[in-house]
C-alpha cells in the first residue's frame, strides 16, 4: 500500500546536510519528485462487513479512505443503496449497486415479472418452476390443487417468505389445504427429481458481474460453490418433509448440522467449487460446454427481465448522462442454480448482496477471484477525476458562452434552411455515434485484456444469439415499459446502434456530399482521407496479454502501467505529422492480404472508388492505401483516417506466424471476381423475379394497383408521404423493411452457399442501403421516390 505523502516529511538535518553545499540540489530533487508522484485511487469501504473486500482493495494498491469521505473513486456497500444516493455521484465514481435491481432479487418480484414474461414468451423462459405470490394468488393456487387431485396426483410445494433470506422460514408441504390465504408469501411446485452428487442434493452459486445497463454488459465467472445437503437425499413424502437439511442446500442452513464436513480441499467436503464439479462431469461424461451453455443462457435470460427495470431507474437517477457513457454502478450478483437429473438448470433465487464470508478456505480462493478479476475490468483509473473535472468546467463554459454547435431553426426558414439543418443535426448524431463505437471498442480491448477468470455472455460473439437475445430485450421493454418509455424502443429499434465504424464514416461522407450540393460547392474527388469535423479516436496502445487463468494476480501494475503509457501519449501528442513506415516490416505482407480482405466484405465507397484498379481488382496493398489515403504535403490527424484505423490494429512480429496460418485459411473461402460477379448476378436475377404481395389481393391485383401508383403518382403522392412518414412510426417501418430484408437473408445463403450471410459483401451493401433508407425516420426512403414516384 503506497505510503501517504505525510510519511515521507524529513524530520530535520542530518550532519551530512550540515557539513556538505548540496542542501539547494537535494531540496530541488525532492521538489522533481513530488511532480512525478502517481496519483492515488481511493475506495470506501466502511458499508461492507467482509474482509476480503479490504484485502483485495489493498491487493489492487487503492487506498481506503475514512468512512465519511462521499468523494472515493471506489464505494463499496454489502446492502442496497438509496436512489439518491446513485444520483449524487459523480461521473469518475464507482458504487457496487444498479437502482432497480432489486425487480429480480426478491422473490415475489422476480415471480411476478417472471410471469408476466412466461405469458409473452412461454418457450424461452422454461427455467422457472410454477410460482404463486400469496396472497394476490391464493385462489389460482388453490383452483390448481383442485385439479391435481381430481387427476389423482400429488405433488410437493416450497413455501418460502415473500423476502426472505439465508433460507429463513422455508417450508415444504403436500396438502395445499393448510396454507393461511393472507400471508406473504411464494409458493413453487418442488423439483422432487434433482441432479445427486454421492447421495446428496446441492445447488450451484454462480457469481455474475454486470458493468453496465447502458448498453447491458454482463460477464460470468467460470468458477463459484458447489453446496451441498447434509443428510442423503430421498424424494419427498409424508415422513421426511420436516428434513430441511435433507431438502435445502443453503449454507446458512446446513452449516448448524453435526454432519456438516469442513475440508480444505476443493474436492471433498460440504462445499466445493464449480471447477472440480465440472471436471467431475466431464469425468462421468456429461457435456461440460453444454452446461456453461444453459447456465449463460439462464442467467441473461433473466438480468434481460430485469433490464427495463434498471435501466429506467438508472436514467431517472443520471438524467444527463449519455447514452453510452462509463457507468457509474457495476454489480456482482450470486445466482443460486438446482439442476434436475437431466441436467436441466432450474432457477431459484438472486442474491444482489451475495455472502463475501471467508469460513473455509475454498471460500476465500474462490471470492477472491471473484472480487479481484471484478475490480480489474471496472477499469478505474487515477486520471478519471482529473478528467471528469476538466469536462465539467469545458462543459459550464460552453453553456455560460451559449457555444451550441448547432443553431436553433427560426420560424418561417425556407426549404434551403431545414435542409442543411436536418443535415447538420444528421451529421452531429452520426460523430456522437462515431465517438461512442470508438470508446466501446477501447473498453472491450481492456475488458479482453483484463477478464481474467470471467467470460463475457452478453453481448454475446455469436450473431444468432444476439439477435434472439435482442428479440427478448425488445419483448421485454414491451412488456414492462409499454407506454412508458418509447424512446427506449426507437433506441432500441435505431440502425445507428448496429453499425460500425466504418459504416458510420461512410454516412458522414455522404452527409458532406449532400451539404456540398447544397451550398453549391464542387463535389470534391474523396478518397479515404478523414472528414476534418469529425471527433479525434483515442489512440489504441499495443496490447498486453494476459492469460485467462489468471484469476489471482494483482491488478495494480497493470492498471498504472496503461494509465502510465496514456497519460505518456498524450504529453507527446502535438502537431506533429504522422508518418508510417511499411516497407521494412516483414510481417506487413501478410496483412496487406488481410486488410483487403476484410475490406471486401465492408470496403468504404470512397476507397474502392479511388483506388487506381478499382474495377478489376481491391487493393491488397496496405502501402496503397496509405499512399492514396495521404498525400506527402497535407498534414492532418492520423486517428481520423481510415487507412490508419487498420494500420493500428496491426498484429506485432510474434503474431505474424499465427497471422498467416489464419490469413491463408481466409483466402482459401474468396472468390474470385467472376464467380462473384456470377453469383451477384443469379442473385439479383432471384430477387428481380419476385413478385410485391398485396394482403387480399391477386399478384395480378397487386401488380395492377402497384402500376396505378406509378401512373397516377401526383395523385397518389400526398396519401402515400401521410402513411409512411406521419402513420407509421420507426418500429412499423421497419418491420416493412425487414420483410424485404428477411427475403434477401433467405436468398443469399442459398446461392452463395455460406452459412453466415454478413460474410457476403453483397449482403454488407443491402444492410448499408436499409440503413440509409430508414435516415431520419424513413425521410432517406421517401427522398428515394417522392419526386419521380
């Protein structure tokens, strides 16, 4: 732990200070050392009772501060926080608690909004045993056992208190007959068949973190506690219902018994980790990537219910806040998981302040790492309250001087005028886009570099996923926030959101192409030289790379280090023209290949076009595209230029082996430029031979009315410009989109025989044209065809 600056006062002279003329030079080198002190990153822990919280701050080299100091980079509380509390906060601060998180954490909560989302989507929310909240739905619990035994069956409930916790007043029962009606309480149908381990039952805590709801980021640690029963399990009757350390896993519960068995070892014992439980399945058989598979797909499942829910309370507590910024709140939450003898997890319950006790030494490994590698990817830097100062007094400047960058349109402006301010505010939202892909991509860097033992679930890598994990989310605003909060389904629903950044620097040049026309200027030749009003990106660093094992090492030294080599940066930065040396790097050929092949699924209109051998081939020459991008004389910011963007993620001479063994696996998959042009052609031929469907009507009825349009377009202008720019919203228009693009999605793999269409350059042009006919609320549509039908 660094020492405080009072520590290191001189108490008085020493005889060498007295006998020796050095006394100025010495004074003076201790005043160069105190300019080069690090700063200090502190945390406040006085709200959490758990040592390992203040061991692993130490670990981490953050210095704790008195418990009444508001100001720490770090607080730490074991309980809920006040709402108001969040909203204090400044940007540079961290607190472990989301507002609104307690809709998943208390069980009739998390019942009630579990079933709301059941009715929405029954097939995708199976993991939750039948619930009743009492005493709302005593009747339907009631009417439920009636049905049962007019069937003869019998089966066994688990009655637990509405907010209860550490398995306090938990019961089991077999007659529904019994239960008071106006008692808070929840009721669930018990899993009689589970998954036994030497005869005993267990359930799995699986440690959660979540860095952000703005846009969700939730990460799993490949590790936790296996907790088992004490008493040998036996299916639920008459005689046994009274054995709770039979029939509940809680640690609070069995720990009071006399065969509860403390070991050392990860391998025997009461409690035990999930990482020997994996190697115990994969032991016995049992699909281990299967497993991680259902529990990652449970837990988004559900922090997806809870989403609407958070992320509401979260705008409410940081108004100003933009979408996209650091988040000031991060959780680690426990999930408490029961799997059935089919391996099928069930959920039980959310714990929001999960047990940080250190009893065994299983615990203090495990939670260890759970903390440690949690507080290297919150990225917690000792800049960020310098920085967030400096951005405050920026920003009351630019208010008190009134520096708006866009001015309000007057009353009664010509045509001209909404033209080039639509234009204008199209271009800021597209550099406030631009700004916020280029800081997510510098947080996933850090995040891949500093994972440690956790795994990122969502968003997810795998595009199927992800789009049915967004299908959820957008059910799930619907279902919770439905008439509340439309600005979160057209954020949710903006193609803004899924683009790139080279998609998006390819709509700022078509935004400065039109304010060209507009102002009647010559359209200057582009070719992939940087927009001079665009945002500066933050400079991307050479990667370190850590092992992902490394759940226990200390995050101090890498932190500095980074924040050492930024902060080094930009002392250098200045004027000066940056120049880039390809020709003696051996290992650039093989990047030059892979640079020309990324550009063929999303080569930026103005690079193809430019480049001197555009109609035959690409250029496969990273050289080129510098040369073209930049000429000698014209110095400029090299973060805006697309050329450089790649030229920064240039792998270093150790990747170049791997670089090329996957570089020549890639080529393996181009086709040349006939057969591309061939396939494009049987491509377009398909889709030029499908016919407009009319809901009711014939395709020659349709074909008729469609050709009476065109005819008649002056007629028929008004009504059409009233129905899809006033009638229908974002959402219904592009679901009219979506059917043609959901024809594209289904024609393209089938000529072009890959399995993921977005490898398709083609495809990357559709998605490029959908999004510039949705511009401004369909207005790039209506442009399309409103002067010519």
């Amino acid at each position: 732990m660094p020492s405080l600056p009072q520590d290191r006062v001189i108490q008085g002279p020493s005889p060498l200070d007295l006998n020796t003329e050095l006394s100025y030079q010495s004074t003076l080198k201790r005043k160069v050392g105190k300019k080069k002190k690090k700063g200090i990153i502190t945390a406040n822990v006085a709200g959490t009772k758990f040592e390992i919280v203040r061991l692993v701050i130490d670990e981490m080299g953050f210095m704790k501060t008195p418990d009444e100091d508001e100001t720490s980079n770090l607080i730490w509380c074991d309980s809920a926080v006040q709402q108001e509390k969040i909203a204090e906060l400044q940007n540079y601060q961290r607190i472990n608690h989301f507002p609104g998180m307690g809709e998943i954490c208390r069980k009739d909560f998390l019942a009630r909004n579990m079933t709301k989302m059941i009715k929405c989507r029954p097939l995708d929310y199976t993991f939750v045993p039948r619930t009743w909240i009492f005493p709302a739905e005593y009747t339907q619990f009631q009417n439920y056992v009636k049905e049962l035994k007019k069937k003869r069956k019998q089966k066994t409930f688990i009655v637990k208190p509405a907010n209860g916790a550490m398995g306090h007043g938990i019961s089991l029962i077999r007659n529904g007959d019994k239960l008071p009606s106006q008692d808070h309480l929840i009721v669930q149908e018990y899993i009689e068949k589970p998954f036994l381990m030497e005869g005993y039952k267990f359930d799995l805590r699986i440690y959660i973190l979540i860095t952000s709801c703005d846009p969700l980021k939730i990460f799993l640690y490949h590790d936790g506690l296996v907790r088992m029963g004490t008493e040998k399990y036996i299916p639920p009757n008459e005689s046994n219902l009274t054995q709770l350390y039979m029939h509940l896993t809680n640690y609070s519960v069995n720990k009071h018994n006399e065969h509860f068995e403390r070991d050392e070892t990860e391998n025997k014992g009461s409690k035990r980790s999930i990482k020997w439980f994996t190697e115990f399945l994969q032991a016995n058989q049992h699909d281990v990537a299967k497993f991680w598979s259902d529990i990652s797909e449970l837990v988004v499942k559900t922090l997806i219910v809870a989403e609407p829910h958070v992320l509401h309370a979260y705008r409410m507590c940081r108004p100003g806040q933009p979408p996209g910024s650091e988040s000031v709140c991060f959780e680690v939450l426990g999930f408490d998981i029961l799997l059935d003898r089919k391996l099928k997890p069930w959920l039980l319950e959310i714990n929001r302040a999960p047990s940080f006790g250190t009893d065994q030494k299983i615990d203090y490994d495990v939670k260890r790492g759970v903390l440690l590698n949690a507080l290297k990817l919150l990225n917690i830097r000792t800049s960020d309250k310098r920085k967030n100062l400096a951005k405050q007094k920026a920003e009351a400047q630019r208010r008190l001087y009134g520096q708006n960058s866009i001015k309000r349109l007057l009353p009664g402006s010509s045509d001209w005028e909404q033209q080039r301010h639509q234009l204008e505010r199209r271009k800021e939202e597209l550099k406030e886009r631009l700004a916020q892909v280029r800081k997510q991509v510098s947080r996933e860097e850090h995040e891949n570099r500093h994972m440690g033992n956790y795994r990122r679930i969502y968003p997810p890598d795998d595009k199927t996923l992800l789009e049915k994990y967004e299908n959820l989310l957008a059910a799930a605003f619907q279902t919770f926030l439905s008439g509340r909060a439309a600005s979160f389904q057209r954020e949710l629903n903006n193609p803004l959101k899924r683009m790139k950044e080279e998609d998006i620097l390819d709509l700022l040049e078509q935004c400065e192409i039109d304010d060209e026309k507009l102002m009647g200027k010559t359209i200057k030749p582009r070719g992939p030289k940087p927009l001079c009003s665009m945002p500066e990106s933050t400079e991307i660093k050479k990667q370190k790379y850590y092992s992902s094992d490394s759940s226990c090492e200390s995050g101090s030294s890498s932190s500095e280090s980074d924040e050492n080599e930024k902060e080094e940066y930009e002392n250098k930065k200045g004027d000066k023209q940056v120049t880039y040396n390809l020709k003696h790097s051996s290992h650039y050929k093989l990047i030059q290949q892979s640079n020309a092949m990324r550009r063929s699924v999303s080569c930026p209109r103005s690079i193809s076009a430019q480049s001197p051998t555009s109609a035959d081939t690409r250029p496969f020459s990273a050289q080129q595209v510098i040369s073209v991008s930049r000429p000698a004389s014209t110095p400029r910011s090299h973060s805006l230029n697309r050329a450089s963007y790649y030229v920064k993620h240039l792998p270093h001479s150790d990747d170049a082996s791997s670089t090329s063994s996957q570089v020549s696996e890639s080529l393996q998959h181009l086709k040349t430029k006939e057969q591309g042009d061939e396939l494009t052609h049987q491509t377009l031929t398909v889709l030029k031979d499908m016919q407009i469907r009319f809901p009711g009507k014939s395709d020659a009825e349709s074909e008729l009315l469609i050709q009476d349009i065109i005819d008649n377009w002056k007629y028929h202008k008004t009504k059409v410009a009233s129905y899809w720019l006033i009638k229908l919203d974002s959402v219904k228009q592009r679901k009219v989109l979506d059917i043609v693009k959901s024809s594209i999605r289904t024609v393209l793999p089938r000529i072009w025989k890959v399995p993921d269409v977005e490898e398709v350059n083609l495809y990357r042009l559709f998605n490029r044209v959908f999004n510039r006919l949705l511009w401004s609320h369909g207005q790039g549509l209506w442009n399309c065809f409103c002067d010519s039908g």
